[in-house]
C-alpha cells in the first residue's frame, strides 16, 4: 500500500489482490486515473480515496507510468534540545528539501538541499526514515515527487538564513509543543513524518 497526495487529498493505492475498502474506486486504464486526479486538483477538501488496479503488477510502478517522476530528499534535523528545524514557504510549515541533482547521491542532496535551503554551515546525516510522493503541476504538466527523508542533527547555535529565491520567508528551531501547532498548517505528508497517517 502506498499514499500518494494532490493537494490534500490522500490516495491510497492498493494492489488488485487487497480487500476492498468501502472508498474504494477501481482504475481500470491510465485515461481513469488520470481523470480522477484532474478532479482532485480542483477539490480543496481533505479527503481519502482508495484506488485498486486491476492489474498485477505493483500499483506504485503503475501509478509511476501516467506521470513523470521527480527524485527530491530532504531531512528532519534535530538539535541537542531535541527541536526540530523547520521553514515557512507558501504560507505553509514544511521541511527543507529539494531535487537532487545530475550526478548526485540521495543522501548528498537530502544534506545540500537542507544546507542551503536554511542556512545551516553543516549537518550530520542519519539513516533514511521515509519515503513520501506528491502530485503537483508545473507548467500544465502534473508530476510525481518522491521525496526521500533522512534523519539528521546538527548542533549549530549561530543564526539561519532561509532561502528567499526559493521562497522560504523563516527558518526555525521548533519544540515539542510549537510542532503541534505548526503541523496544524503543514501539508498532510509532512503530518505524516511525525504522526502517522491517520
């Protein structure tokens, strides 16, 4: 099972072999799929649908055939004090990452991205923690972005320089409590490294 989001909607793709869920919607061809999508990115509402293809094969790889795939990393940095650092873009909490790059590894670009993206001199690298994909438009065209997290820490007390050009307006240490209300205005697979999904 994996969870795919278009703006807040959740997609649960299962494989043709799982029981049906009472929201499950059946895709039977690439042209289904991709009307249904076309639909979600029109409907502001947090929803939940459950797709099942009717083909053997991995729904993900499916999934991967009607959009072209976008590689991002990034990570969830933690302090000595146990906040996590956070950015502030589009009017929405978020976590750095980025796309990688020609030539670059997964964990090279998880570590740019949050280097450059917040500020940070540097980062010690943990283990990857999750896998998330998004569906977002760029010129017309939709597309799938699979973002490959990885724990990190980083001891630096000096300030942090979000990057504007990106559009990133903050960039902070957040606690316990002050993650709470900030995942409130997070997007739900950023909610999703922390909590669980629902």
């Amino acid at each position: 099972m994996y969870e795919v989001f278009v703006n807040e909607n959740r997609l649960v793709l299962q494989s043709h072999a799982c029981n049906r869920h009472e929201k499950t919607k059946e895709i039977s061809s690439k042209k289904a799929l991709r009307s249904l999508v076309s639909v979600l990115f029109e409907k502001p509402k947090k929803n939940t649908t459950y797709l099942q293809f009717d083909k053997p094969q991995d729904p993900l790889e499916l999934f991967k055939e009607c959009y072209k795939e976008v590689i991002a990393a990034g990570g969830v940095v933690r302090n000595k004090k146990h906040q996590v650092l956070f950015i502030y873009r589009n009017n929405k909490w978020d976590l750095p990452k980025g796309k990688i790059e020609k030539s670059e590894t997964l964990e090279q670009a998880a570590i740019r991205e949050v280097c450059e993206e917040t500020g940070l001199p540097e980062v010690a690298l943990g283990p990857q923690s999750a896998i998330t994909y998004h569906l977002f438009k760029r010129k017309g065209e939709v597309r799938l972005k699979t973002t490959f997290w990885y724990e990190m820490r980083s001891d630096y007390k000096g300030p942090l320089h979000p990057q504007v050009d990106e559009g990133i307006t903050e960039v902070v240490w957040l606690s316990d409590s002050e993650q709470r209300v900030a995942l409130r205005h997070s997007y739900k697979n950023i909610v999703g490294l922390f909590n669980g999904q629902d």
